[in-house]
C-alpha cells in the first residue's frame, strides 16, 4: 500500500497518515520534515533537494504513507503509483482542527511556542482558498485533477472512522 495525502493545514492529513500507518505498520513522510530547513523558522529546503529525499523514502520503502501540502512534492511522489487522497472538509474544519491540534514536537519546541504560531496558522488555513502557489487549493486541485493513478477527494470525515480500504481502492 502507497498512499499520499494532500490538503490544507488542518484538514487531517497527519491524522490520517498516523492512523494509516499504525494500522499496517508503514512508514510515514511528514513532509514538513523535508520542504524547510531543520533547526531554522521558515527557511524553505532546495526544492530539489526535497524532491530527492521524498524520492529516496519512496524508493526505499514497499510500502508507505506520505503526507503534506505541499503539492511539488507530493507530484515527487506520484511516479510510484501511490493512492492520492485528496483532503477538503472546509475552512471551518481546518480552523478548528488547528485549534485542537496536539503539541508537535517535530516542528516546536515546546506546546507554547507551538501555541504562539496559532494566529499565523489560523490566517494561513484561510488563505488556502485564495493563494494560488504550491500551498493552495488551485494547486491541490490541479494535482488531484492530473492524476491518472487511484485517487479519492475526501470532503467529510465521519466521526473516528476516517477512512476504511474500500476508500483505497475506490478512485474519482
């Protein structure tokens, strides 16, 4: 199983992603991890650079989920016939999502510096639906458009069920 995810900030993708991956031991890409410069805020990698990491964890990994919003490097990871699932519940999900989001000590040192990049998150998340660069819906829809391989837009989430295999197999 290969799947990649790609949506606005809050639109469940980690969340999806770690569900994935612990119920079939697969490993993850949080692509946070290759797109920005580690240790630095809002340095952004060579995009080259991220592109061959997300190609190297596809290369090196059977199996896998990678997840992200950032559509460059998702389209990175197309070439190996992943699942594209495509996350869209709306602003007001998203907002509120970031608000409840756990600490992620991945990207923050601490829950309260975590906490003081809200405002900035919450005014990104609606921007989404008016940006047009890699971060955006115009370019998330593009993505999911282009794709010829299995792919499925998700605009509810019902409850703790998210997502079961027939939604992997099932494509739009």
């Amino acid at each position: 199983m290969r799947v990649a995810i790609i949506g606005n900030s809050g639109s469940g993708k980690s969340t999806l992603a770690h569900r994935l991956a612990a119920d079939r031991a697969l490993p993850t890409l949080d692509l946070d991890t290759v797109a920005w410069e580690p240790d630095k805020i809002a340095v952004p990698r060579d995009q080259a650079d991220a592109k061959a990491d997300v190609k190297a964890f596809c290369e090196t990994n059977k199996a896998w989920v990678i997840e992200g919003c950032y559509a460059g490097l998702v389209h990175a990871a197309l070439q190996f016939s992943p699942t594209l699932l495509f996350l869209e519940p709306g602003v007001d999900t998203c907002l509120a999502n970031c608000r409840n989001r756990p600490w992620e000590p991945h990207k923050y040192k601490s829950r309260h510096e975590q906490d003081e990049k809200l405002e900035f998150l919450l005014a990104w998340v609606r921007e989404y639906y008016a940006r047009e660069d890699d971060l955006s819906l115009v370019a998330h829809q593009a993505l999911f458009d282009a794709y010829a391989g299995p792919k499925r837009k998700l605009t509810t989430l019902v409850g703790q069920k998210l997502i079961d295999d027939s939604m992997l197999l099932e494509t739009s």
